[in-house]
C-alpha cells in the first residue's frame, strides 16, 4: 500500500528542529530575512533586464530567467519552513507534502541545466564572438530554455512518483521542516536499495553531466582567454564569466554534496542546515550578479532614481 493511502486523512509530522526551540527562532529570523531579500533583489533583476534596452542579451536573457526560477524555489519551501519555525503548528497535509516535493525538485533540476546552459551562452560568447548573435539569436534562448524547463520537470516526475510509491508503514513523523527526498526515504518500511540505485542514476544524469558540461565549456574560455593579447579584452571576458563560475559553484557544490552521498551518512541536522543552505544561495546569485556586473549595477542605479523606462 502506498503512502497516499497512508497519509491522505494524516499527513506527516515535521519535526524540523523542535528539539532546539532556541535555535528556531533564531532560524526563524534568518530565513526571514533571506527570503525577503531574494523576493525584492530578484524582482529588481527581472523588471531591469526588461526594462532597460542595454540588457536585452542573451546573457541577461537567461540571468531573468535565472532570477525567476530562484524567486519561485525559495517560494516553494520558505514559506513552510517560516509556519513550521514560528510556533507547534509542525504538519503538512500529504497533498502538500506531494505538491512541495513536485515543484522544488522541478525548479531545482531546470536550475541546474539552467546554468550549464549559461555556460554555453559564455563559450560562445568568448569563443566565438563574431557569430554570437547568429547562435544565440531568440529562438535559440527560448529553446534552450524550454530544454531546462522539461528536463527538470521530467527530473522531478522519476524522483517523486519512486518516492511516493514507497509504503510508510505507519510512520507520519518527518524529520525535517520540509518535503525533502533523502528525509523521506528514511520514511519507507521496506528495502529501499532498488529505489536508491534507480534515484541516484538519474542523479547522476543531472548532477554529474551538466557540471562536466561547465567544466569542459570554461576550460575552452581559459584557453581562449590566454590567447588575448589586450589586457582590457582579456579582463572585460574575465568579467563576463566570473559571475557565472562561482554561482556554479556554489549551487553545483551544494546540491552534488546533498545528493550523491550514501543514505546512510545522510545526517538529520545536516540535512535540515544543508536545505536552509539552499535557501540562501538564490539571494547569493543576486549579489554575486549585481556587485559584480557594471551593466547590472548601471541599471539598477537607473532603477532606483527612477530614470529607467521602458522604450
């Protein structure tokens, strides 16, 4: 029997960090804070690319598509994380439960083709500039992007439906404040090997390509880079990829270390400080874009004093 026959009058039991009430208050306060700040530095970079001609690039094409799919995955899980901190109210219906799992793992999985797509944008860019608007022309963007967009939903359609199937047995007790894939194995009352073995292939589809895809995309900007006899040339293609690389590397690192380590050193706090973790790297992508980007930080300028407009 499956979990939606066992949990549909029930739900789960997030035991989050019940046992450090302290500790939640201050977490409370910190995802707060954090969330807030991703809502309004997000908008901020989805309403200058649009507005300001300047930005209307590829490059800044995938940065608001980048930006939106942060505003909706912190959506995704803050909110319940802030109801389940704030006070005893630590439950969520089983439907709930199934629609946070569907659409984090969703935005999670297009994020991360996402980003080995912007590493394209970059090869090209550095690469071969002289054909770059012939490449990545709209149509070209908008299809790479449809390509993010069906590869994390299909991401999260295997990850999910495998999850959901497995028995409970009984046990409605979460040991986290969300819906969260190796928290909720640790749920099932059967042997779960087959279900991991199949889960952590498909991790490896995702996780382990698009990383390797960035790595090889950089290696040929590198060799490009040193190539550049102009100093001001070299350090404007520097600029342009710097940005991207540590982004990459925050969120790469983060989730390849949450993901494709064994279930059994899948610890309950670590678990739950590496998911807050994930909440603070879309604010992390804003400042990273935004101190580091000239045209960004012109353009928000022009924002804020209310010179930018729509043409």
């Amino acid at each position: 029997m499956g979990w939606a026959n066992h949990s549909s009058l029930m739900g789960f039991i997030l035991l989050g960090f019940s046992d450090h009430p302290r500790l939640e208050a201050v977490l409370f306060v910190f995802v707060l804070f954090f969330y807030l700040l991703t809502v309004v530095r997000n908008f901020a970079i989805i309403i200058v690319s649009y507005l300001d001609p300047p930005l209307y690039t590829p490059m800044y094409f995938f940065l608001r598509k980048l930006s939106l799919l942060d505003l909706c995955f912190t959506t995704s899980l803050a909110p319940q994380t802030l109801v389940n901190l704030r006070g005893p109210e630590k439950t969520i219906s089983y439907g709930g439960c199934v629609v946070q799992l569907y659409i984090s793992l969703a935005l999670g999985s297009t994020e991360y083709i996402l980003l080995a797509v912007m590493a394209l944008d970059r090869y090209i860019a550095v690469c071969k500039p002289l054909h770059y608007v012939v490449i990545m022309n709209p149509q070209a963007c908008q299809q790479l992007a449809s390509v993010s967009w069906l590869s994390g939903l299909a991401n999260s359609l295997i990850h999910a439906t495998f999850i959901l199937q497995l028995p409970l047995c009984g046990n409605h007790r979460l040991g986290h404040f969300i819906c969260e894939v190796p928290a909720l194995l640790k749920l099932a009352g059967v042997d779960t090997t087959i279900n991991e073995l199949v889960l952590f292939v498909v991790s490896i589809l995702f996780l382990v390509i698009p990383p390797a895809l960035v790595l090889l995309f950089y290696g040929f900007i590198t060799r490009a880079m040193l190539r550049i006899k102009s100093v001001e040339a070299r350090h404007k293609a520097c600029s342009t990829c710097s940005s991207h690389l540590i982004v990459v590397i925050i969120f790469y690192g983060t989730i390849i270390y949450m993901y494709l380590q064994p279930s059994d050193s899948y610890a309950q706090d670590q678990g739950k400080f590496i998911s807050l973790y994930t909440m603070v790297t879309p604010t992390l992508n804003h400042i990273i874009y935004t101190l580091r980007n000239k045209d960004m930080r012109e353009a928000l300028k022009k924002l804020l004093s209310g010179k930018l407009c729509s043409l």
